[in-house]
C-alpha cells in the first residue's frame, strides 16, 4: 500500500515536480502563504524615497536595511554620521 506524499512544510525546501502539491497545501495552510509585506515588488532606484544628507548634503536613497527607521535617518553614510557627531551645533 502505498502512502499519500506529506505536503511540504514551510521550512523546508519543496523536492522537484511538486507544484500541484504545493499549491494546494498552501491554500490549504493559510500559515504558510507569503506575507503581503514580504512580497513587495522590485522597484528601480529611480522610484525609491530619497533624502539629502545633512553631514555631505549629497542625495542618497532609502535602502532595505533603514526601512523601519527611515525617518529618523539623516546621513547616508557611516562617515557622515560621525561628523556631524563631532560638529558643534
């Protein structure tokens, strides 16, 4: 007799030829659908939010690593960020 295939779980990487499978465990699994957040399409550079640094006064624009602090970000470079420390107000 021969067992019905497991669905794969999240955390595992899905073995070669089993889409159909993996497409209805996902409908079936709601936990293991992608988030909405996570699955953000590409944009160009061109699209992305951009500031001007207060240390250089250059553009530069926003990078995946600043996405939860974005607002509170005012040099664009490790460099920038140490001078204007060490700059009198």
């Amino acid at each position: 007799m021969r067992l019905p295939p497991r669905p794969p779980s999240c955390s595992r990487p899905m073995p070669a030829g089993s889409l159909a499978r993996s497409l209805a465990s996902m409908v079936a699994a709601p936990s293991c659908a992608p988030r909405a957040e996570a699955m953000a399409r590409m944009r160009k550079k061109d699209e992305l939010p951009s500031k001007l640094c207060a240390g250089c006064g250059k553009p530069f624009a926003w990078r995946k690593k600043w996405a939860r602090d974005w607002e509170n970000v005012k040099a664009c470079s490790d460099r920038c960020r140490t001078a204007l420390k060490q700059k009198p107000q």
